[in-house]
C-alpha cells in the first residue's frame, strides 16, 4: 500500500504574465518504508516538489496523500507541523543557545508531550545516533559530523510517517559525507521509515536508493531501482 502519493502535483511561481510553472503534474506512489531517492540537475525541481511535500511550499493544482493504518488523507492545506512529517536540511539550523538535548526535545516540548516521555524518545535517539555523551553540549562545540547528528536526532524523536532529506550531506567533506551515508542507511534498516532524500550525488543515490526518482525540468523522467536507472543507455 502506498504511504505517500502524488497526483498531478503542479507548482507555478509568481502570478499573471510573471508566473512560471516548475512542476509539471507530478505523479507518484512511494510505499510504506521505501527509501526514495530523488535525482537530476540543478533547477530540475527536487527541492520545490520535497517542499511541497512538507507543507513549506503551497501546491498550485494536484493533490498530496499521506495514507496509514488509519486511513487517507489530502495534506494540501496543512501546516507542516500538521503533517506527519519530519525534514533534515543541508544547514542543520540548531539553536545556538540551546543544548544538544534541548535542540532535540524543543519541537516536542512546544507539541505538549509530557516529560517522561520526551526523556524517552530523546534518549532513544541519542543511543541510536552515539549522541549519548554530547547531550549537555552547545551545537558549537560540536563537529560538522556530530551537528548533523543532532539535526537527525531532532527529526527522529517525532516519529514521523514520512522524513524528508534535502541535500543533507551537501555541507560534509567527503569522510563525513561517507560516514553519514551510512549512518543514514543504518537508521533506516532500524526504524524502516518512509523517506525521500534529495540529492545530486550519484553515489548517495546509490548507496541509499531503494528506488530512484529521475527528474528532469519539472517532470519525473523515470522511477526505478537504482540499477534499472543506471542501466538505461
Ligand atoms: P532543484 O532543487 O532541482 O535544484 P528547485 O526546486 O530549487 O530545483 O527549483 C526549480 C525551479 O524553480 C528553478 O527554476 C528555480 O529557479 C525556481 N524557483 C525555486 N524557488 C523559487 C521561488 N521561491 N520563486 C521563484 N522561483 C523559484
Ligand atoms: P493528533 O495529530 O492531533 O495527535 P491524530 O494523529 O490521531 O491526531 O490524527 C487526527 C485525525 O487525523 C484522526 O481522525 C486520524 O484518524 C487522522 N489522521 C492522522 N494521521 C493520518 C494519516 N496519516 N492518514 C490518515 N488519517 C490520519
């Protein structure tokens, strides 16, 4: 069953004569705990349709359907924080100000979860992502590597249906980029979430793909496994 579906998902910016269209009715259908990479040039698009999907960007004509066990629902016109969704960005955007622990137990805090059980999650999460040690710490004295670990943290603890990734290893050197590719694969063998990750990078669509999304000036080129993609001429 598909957890997540796009039908004639269209996206225009600007108005009238300005008005410039950028997603040209997209249609997809991504399953419950598949990891969707989606791929192709500077502009194609990947970022506004991931966007779109998150609720930072209003869709200009289609629809977003999020299903689970308790049934279907049109996201259009939701906030992101309404759906059920978590986003890990390039730049991680942790708060300065606040510790490791605090940077990932604020957006529960603000969703009215009680105590305990926030203790719960984040400790769950720090063990999976070996951030046990650094709770107490301020994101500066953190490295590049174990920021971006606390931006996962933080997406994790909210147990979404759906984690959206845009370009998140983009900012990493090479090891770290590696490192975190596996990190990243890790984490989904163990909690098996649905994801679409954004990328430029064919050897993180590689790494990381289940199926692949192609794209290509607004429209979706081709769907397929990694290999099925890389094999046509
Ligand atoms: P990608 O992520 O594939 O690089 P984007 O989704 O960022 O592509 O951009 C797709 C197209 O939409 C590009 O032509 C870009 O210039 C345009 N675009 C993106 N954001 C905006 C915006 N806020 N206003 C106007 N045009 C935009
Ligand atoms: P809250 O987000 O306020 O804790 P729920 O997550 O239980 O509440 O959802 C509120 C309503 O939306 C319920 O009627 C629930 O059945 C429905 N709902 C929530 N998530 C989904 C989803 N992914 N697909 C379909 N229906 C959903």
């Amino acid at each position: 069953m598909a957890a997540l579906s796009l039908r004639g998902v269209v996206k225009r910016y600007g108005f009238g004569k300005s008005a410039q269209q950028v997603v040209h009715g997209v249609d997809a259908e991504f399953d419950d705990g598949e990891f969707i990479v989606i791929v192709g040039p500077s502009g194609c698009g990947k970022s506004t349709l991931l966007r779109m999907v998150a609720g930072l960007e209003e869709i200009s004509a289609g629809q977003i359907l999020f299903r689970n066990a308790k049934g279907e629902r049109v996201v259009n016109d939701l906030e992101p924080a309404e759906r059920d969704i978590a986003m890990v960005f390039q730049n991680y955007a942790l708060y300065p100000h606040m510790s490791v622990y605090d940077n990932m137990a604020y957006g529960l805090k603000i969703a009215g979860l009680d105590k305990a059980e926030i203790r719960r999650r984040v400790d769950k999460a720090a063990a999976i992502l070996e951030l046990g040690t650094l709770l107490e710490r301020r994101p500066r004295q953190l490295s590049g590597g174990q920021r971006q670990r606390v931006a996962m943290g933080r997406a994790i603890v909210r147990q979404p249906q759906v984690f959206l990734f845009d370009e998140p290893l983009s900012n990493l050197d090479a090891k770290l980029r590696a490192q975190t590719r596996l990190e990243i694969r890790r984490l989904h063998a163990e909690l098996g979430i649905t994801s679409l990750f954004v990328t430029h990078d064919q050897v993180e669509a590689m790494t990381l793909a289940q199926r692949m999304v192609v794209m290509n000036a607004g429209r979706i080129e081709q769907i397929g496994t990694p290999e099925a993609v890389y094999a046509e001429p």
